[in-house]
C-alpha cells in the first residue's frame, strides 16, 4: 500500500458559497422526503395479495381447471426446460440460471479527506490518496488516477454475464423466464467434468487465470465464480394461471406479483411478508434522515459563519442536529401517520368515528355539568 497527501485551503467565502449551495440540496431532501414517506406506506403488501392466491397442486392440479384465470401458488420442484452453460468455461448443466461472477485483482484508489476549521473561517483540507492491491469486479482505469505511474491496472478481458433456459416448470405447470423473478442465486460447487477445454485453472469453486496464484495473485490476475438456480429446488411460484401457464399475474391492474419464491407456500408467504416489512422500515430510516440532513443544511450557512471561531462553529452544528433531530422525527411520524390513514380507509373511518364520538361524549359532559352548576 503506498499514498499521497496533498494539502489545501478553503476561505470563508468558498465555506459560504457551500454553504449556500448545501441550503438547495437541504430544501430538495426536505421536499423529497415527503413523497417518499407517503409512497413508502401506500405499497402493496405482495404477501397480502398472495394469500388470496389458490393453492394448486403442482401434479394433479394441471389436469383440472382449478385457479383459471385467477392467482395461483404452486409448490414443487424447479426443473428448466433445457440446459444452460458458460459458452467459454463450462458445460451446459441442470440450471434455470447460471450467472458467471468476474473479479480481476487490482490497484484501487481510495481518497480521504480530513477538514480541519482554522480560526477566521477557513478550512484545511488534506486530501490523502490511497492505493491499494484488492480483488474488484469493476477495475478501474489506472489512466484516471491520480498517480497512474506504478498503479498500471491492464483491461479486464473477460466480463460477468448471466444466462437461463426459456421455460422452466413445476410440476405440470411451466412458465417463461424472462419476465419472472427468480429466488437468489447460490454459488455454484465445481467439479472438473463441468469445465470445457481451455477453461482456467480450477480452484475448489473458482476458476484461476494469471501469473500468481489465488492465495498470492498478481496484478491482472482474474478469478470466477458461478451462482446458480439449480435443478431441483424446493420453491413456490405465483402468478396467474392460464391453463397448464403460469403468467404475470396484475392486482388491480397495477401490483404484479410473477415469483418463485424458495422454500413452500407457508415460508414463501412468510419471506414475501418480511421482504416488504424491511424495505418499508428501510425506506422510513431514508426518509427521516432525508428530513433530517436536509434541515441541518438549510441552517448551513449559520454555523459557517460560526466557523470564524472553530469552536463555536462545532457547538453550533451539534446543538443543530440535536435539536432537529425530534423536529425530523415528528414531521416523520405525522406523515406516516397521516399516510397509513390515507391508504386504508377502513382505519380512516375507524378514527373519524372514534373522533366523532369523542366530540360527543365531550359536549355532552359539559352540558351536564352546566345544568348542574345552573341546579346549584
């Protein structure tokens, strides 16, 4: 690993002149979360729409009629129609999909930056280039380097690729693969049979081409990897059901739900469940630190004028985030709120009946401690 530190400044005015520009990114997170948030809570959950699937046997149930037309779940093994394989390194074998995974060991370029606030509202800033030797996917061009010389990285000859069979069944029932969704792929054990003739060196799983070795490789050096939707899988499809075809199923015309998902249809139904759980909290932290970063770079130009004296400058940007942290947080959850609300008029109505009845009850209180007050 070698580096090189450059050293710079910035003045007061390019600190403001930031500043100013971090105050329209602020106002677009600002706006930007809104949306986001109202979106996030009106998705459809896929596990909500799957249980109103019919369940069909994957043998039996193709010779009758049950499920036409309609969302069906069927659960069976995998099987592609056909084989498929790496043109270049491996044998056509029993996968629906065979994805081959590239890597090429490299010079890669890390930038560091450390800003130090000086007294009068400057800034130094130390810019620290890295370089490091590292297996990447995606080499980079060692001509955009800061410092090329020493740091040559040669063209990567060989690319990551994917391929699948057309059609792929359970059961009695088939289905095209090239608009469905399809359960992660695993990695693929190699054996020797599997490799064509001039495949490279095999490494357990991994295929090997260069002047060192995997446990010492060499700049240039290439190493691959497949991962595989194998034959045989345990797996649960859903979608709509036209005769003995599985196709894209549409819930209210909008939602497509068109899955194989791993495991049966109870543990399916619970992973379509958990998947949408998480992108719905993942998407809410988004959106809250949307609010949040966004506030704290409207109000950037206040502590970069605080920044005259470092001190203050970084009292001023922590005092900022405590005390817009539960500002970010209610604006938050109001719109959460308000948005579950909008998105389930059952609940909605709910409330405004308990909302009403409330009013009721409070005005009839009143009332009678008016007339008991007038009894007295």
């Amino acid at each position: 690993m070698d580096q090189v530190t450059e050293v710079g400044y910035r003045s007061l005015g390019d600190n403001l002149i930031d500043s100013i520009k971090g105050v329209v990114v602020g106002m677009l997170l600002f706006l930007v979360s809104f949306p986001l948030l109202w979106w996030n809570e009106g998705r459809t959950d896929l596990s909500t729409v799957a249980k109103r699937a019919v369940i069909v046997d994957a043998q039996s149930g193709a010779a009758s009629s049950t499920g036409e037309g309609k969302l069906v779940s069927v659960t069976g093994a995998l099987t592609p129609d056909g084989t498929v394989g790496d043109p270049e390194y491996l044998k056509p074998g029993a996968w629906a999909l065979l994805r081959r995974e590239v890597e090429m060991y490299a010079w890669v370029e890390k930038v560091h930056k450390k800003e130090t606030k000086q007294l009068g509202g400057g800034t130094k800033v130390e810019k620290t280039t890295t370089y490091e030797r590292a297996w990447t996917a995606s080499p980079e061009d060692s001509a955009d380097f800061k410092v090329p010389e020493g740091h040559a990285n040669p063209p990567l000859e060989v690319h990551g690729a994917t391929w699948t069979t057309d059609r792929a069944r359970i059961g009695g029932f088939d289905f095209a693969l090239d608009n469905i969704e399809l359960p992660a792929a695993r990695p693929l054990a190699l054996t020797d049979a599997m490799l064509r003739p001039g495949a490279p060196k095999r490494v357990g799983d991994t295929l090997f081409e260069g002047r060192g070795t995997l446990d010492a490789p060499q700049i240039g050096d290439v190493r691959i990897r497949y991962t595989a939707v194998e034959s045989g899988r345990g797996v649960t499809a859903f979608g709509q059901r036209r005769g003995k075809e599985l196709v894209a199923y549409l819930h209210q015309g909008k939602e497509r739900l068109f899955r194989v998902v791993d495991g049966t249809h109870a543990e399916a139904m619970a992973h379509l469940h958990a998947e949408h759980t998480t992108t719905t909290w993942v998407l809410r932290l988004v959106g809250f630190l949307f609010l949040w970063i966004g506030l704290a770079l409207v109000l950037g130009p206040i502590n970069a004028v605080l920044d005259i004296i470092p001190l203050l400058g970084s009292a001023g940007r922590a005092l900022t985030g405590i005390a817009l942290f539960p500002v970010a947080l209610a604006l938050t959850g109001l719109t959460i709120v308000t948005s579950i609300l909008a998105h389930n008029p059952v609940v909605l109505l709910g409330v405004v009946v308990l909302v009403i009845v409330g009013v009721v009850v409070l005005v009839q209180r009143r009332a009678a401690r008016r007339r008991s007050i007038v009894a007295a």
